[in-house]
C-alpha cells in the first residue's frame, strides 16, 4: 500500500516506495518483519502517520570504534606511567643520580705535587651491588700515593662494593705532574656501577683540566760571547730540579752549531758528544755539564748553541722543561799598523817615530805589546819596546811616538834606513793572540854637504817633538 505523507513542521517530509508483496518466508523471518512494523509505528509523525522506513538515510557506525580505540590508548598511558612511578620508587633513575665530582688545581707549576678529590654519591633508592672508579692519567704524572689504595696494580681503578642507598665516598690522589710551560692536561674519571634491582652497568664521568704554568727545571749557561776561529772554547751548562720531588729519567740534549769540534765532555755523553740521561735530579739539587771544543768560522760570523732539559715519559716521548740559547760571535781581532818618520834624515841628528796601532775588530783586545825594529848602519839601538797597551777597544786606535838618534858618521856610505813595528804579544778573552802583520817606513840619508840644512829640519822636529 503507498500514500503520500502529509508535511510536518518537526520532522522531515519521506516519499517511501510501495511495499512489494510479501512472499512466503518461514515464521522466524516473519517476527522480524513485524519489529520493522513496530520501528514504523515509533517513527511516525505528529499525525500519527506512518514512515516509510526503507527510505530512511543509514550512516555508517565508526564513532563507538573511535571511542573505543582512544579508551584503550588511555588505558595503555595510565600502565605505563603506573609503572614509571613504581619503578622510581624501587630503583630511581637509571642514570644521573649516582654522581661523581672531581676537584683538582687548575694552574700548577711543571714538577708540582698534585691532588685529585673524587666524590662519589649514590642518590638512588637503592644499594650499588658493585662499582669501580677508573681514571685516566695524562701524560706527565706520576703516582705517588691515594687514600683508599687502588685496586689495580697501575693504580688507576678503585672497586665499590655494596654502596647503600643514600651514601657515598671519596678518593684522594696525589702524585707529580711534568709539562711544558702553557701545556694543558687533562684528566679524567669513568665510575661503572649496577643497582641492586639491575643486571646491567651505568655509567657516570668526571674530568678536569690542568694548565702547567711554568718549568720545573731552571737552566743556566756560561760560554764566551765572542771567540776566534779555530779557538778552544769552554761551555757550560748547570741545571737544577726547583720542585719539591725528585725528577727521573731527566734528559739533556745539546744542538752545536756548524763548524763546532767537541774534544772533551765532563761528565761523559750517554749518547754520542750531546745527550746526557740522568736517572734522578733530587729536590734542589744542581748539576753541571761541561763541554770544550773549537770553533771554526769566519769572522763577523754568528753561531748559536742550544740546550734543551726534559722529561723522558714511559712512552719514550720527551716532555720538554727548559730550554736556552747563546749566540758566540766569531771575532778575528785584527790590528791595523801604521808608521811614519821623515823621508830624509842626516847623520847625528834626532828622528821622531809616529806609530798608529789601530784595533779593527769588533772583540776587545788587552796587554797590547808594541815593538820597533831599526835597521841600518846609522842607528844606535836594534830594537824598543813600547809600554803595553792595557786596553784596545773594537775600532779604537792608539798613537805611539818615538825618537831615536842617528850615528854622527860623516863618513857613512849608508843610504836608506828602515824602521819597522809589529805587534809581539797580545791576549783577547784571556787567551794569548798574535798577529802577523807589520809596518815599515824608509828613509834617505843626506849627503855630508847638506849637513846645516839637516840640522835646521833636525832641531824643528826635535821642538816638535819635545813639544808633543
């Protein structure tokens, strides 16, 4: 049966299909029919009219399957946070609260005695069945002592047993640390420990850094500054350990310069002519080496010697403590001669001697030994010596003057006459020099006949000289 519902303000208007003819179904399918007959009477309108329930909008159902799948997700958060808050309260967190704290100076002097604190604290709600504390020493330190004793054998590891909950300890470590001037060490600690409700290791670290401000041994070094070539020359190097500890395995190591022949060492060499290894420089204690040898070079020519002291490490590596340079210069004095006198002389009269003696080097040169030689038949000496110049500076000349007196033979047949001056004796940086060169003058000897104008000059030059 079909009709057409009457519109209604409060529900909306349905065009339903005609209803087929009903076949011939078993009785179960019909009491299904009649609960639709029943929906029909429910969703009737205001007028009591009936639905068309075939033509009704069916949507699908996801809303209760939204509804169930966040009620679950919720459910599956609260366990999860239900069991973090019991698993904090059994055990706490599985890193972060057990701490470990290192207190160690942050600048010391190469060669120092240093301390390192470590503070460990077990902050869990549980005991620490079992740890160890391991640190890592760097390069340059030595151990000396800690309180407790380690575990190991290199003394670098401390066992933790049963550490209860709330409780902690210390470490203290001392030992000396040797390193080049602005060098930084650092030094680390790894503290690996398990809780008592755990089978597995945690981890916590520490570390600091340590700035070696300056060296432990203090050198010295007495050489000549200047010297001639090919001259024997004596260098010294005193070395002492400024620490409080005895220093091992202390090394010192010489770099000669080009040209530079060593003839003896005191004490021996450990290695060739320039290596010495000291097994133990005790607190204060200062030592020597000495070295002679010569030197070849030319003059003006700068040549550098080098010492360097260290530490010898376990690893063979030389940890570098102190180190100087000194320049020696190459000087070959030299001294430039000069003599003048009158071209001509007379028998019998006075000749004065100008001598310039002239130090053209750059080394000072003392005890300065001057010498005339005359030769020819006039003269009435063979030989003067002047005073001995004390002190020659670099570049500073020296005037001698001298007179001598000529034979009055008018006979003579002697035609030239020679004076000579050399430098016998002299001694730069205490050492005896000498030197080869030599100045001469000549002179002419005047004829009988002209005897009275050679007295005149004769008596000028001896005014002027009585004069100077």
């Amino acid at each position: 049966m079909a009709h057409t519902p009457k519109r209604s303000k409060k529900r909306k208007q349905y065009n339903p299909a005609p209803v087929p003819a009903k076949p011939d179904i078993p009785d179960e399918k019909v009491q299904e029919v009649n609960a639709d007959d029943d929906l029909r009477l429910m969703y009737a309108d205001d007028d009591e009219e009936e639905v068309d329930m075939t033509t009704m909008e069916k949507k699908p159902r996801r809303g209760k399957w939204i509804v169930l799948a966040i009620g679950i997700m919720v459910l599956l958060l609260g366990v999860m946070y239900l069991g973090y808050v019991v698993f904090r309260q059994q055990s706490g967190s599985a890193h972060g609260e057990v701490t470990m704290n290192m207190q160690v100076e942050d600048k010391v002097a190469s060669g120092d005695v240093v301390t390192i604190e470590l503070d460990y604290m077990n902050n869990k709600n549980v005991p620490l069945t079992k740890g160890k504390i391991e640190l890592l020493y760097p390069d340059g330190f030595s151990f000396a002592s800690s309180l407790p004793i380690a575990s190991s054998d290199n003394n670098r590891s401390w066992n933790i047993e049963n550490l209860p909950a709330g409780t902690g300890g210390k470490i203290r470590i001392t030992g000396q640390l040797v390193g080049q001037k602005d060098e930084q060490k650092t030094i680390s600690a790894l503290f690996t420990y398990q809780p008592s409700n755990f089978q597995r290791d945690f981890q916590e670290s520490a570390q600091s850094t340590v700035t070696i401000t300056s060296s432990i041994i203090d050198v010295s070094v007495d050489a000549p500054s200047q010297v001639q070539s090919n001259q024997e020359l004596t260098y010294k190097v005193q070395y002492t350990n400024t620490s409080k500890l005895a220093l091992n395995h202390v090394k010192v190591l010489m770099e000669y310069p080009h040209g530079f022949s060593v003839t003896s060492t005191d004490p021996a060499a450990t290695v060739e002519d320039n290596e010495w290894r000291i097994d133990t420089l005790e607190p204060k204690q200062t030592q020597t080496i000495t070295i002679v040898g010569t030197l070849d070079g030319d003059s003006g020519e700068t040549k550098e010697f080098h010492v360097k002291l260290g530490i010898v490490e376990i690893d063979n590596t030389f940890s570098l403590q102190s180190e100087k340079s000194s320049l020696v210069v190459i000087v070959n004095p030299e001294i430039d001669l000069q003599i003048s006198a009158s071209e001509t002389v007379a028998p019998g009269e006075k000749v004065p001697l100008n001598i310039e003696v002239k130090n053209t080097s750059d080394i000072e040169i003392k005890e300065v030994k001057v010498v005339l030689s005359f030769i020819g038949g006039l003269f009435t000496e063979d030989e003067y010596t002047f005073p001995v110049i004390d002190t020659l500076s670099p570049q500073e000349t020296m005037k001698l003057t001298y007179a001598t007196t000529l034979a009055d033979d008018a006979t003579t047949d002697t035609k030239n006459l020679n004076v000579s001056a050399s430098v016998v004796s002299a001694k730069v940086e205490g050492r005896e020099v000498s030197f080869s060169n030599e100045a001469t003058v000549s002179m002419n000897v005047e004829q009988p006949q002209t005897k009275t104008k050679t007295q005149t000059n004769s008596n000028t030059n001896k005014q002027n000289t009585d004069t100077q």
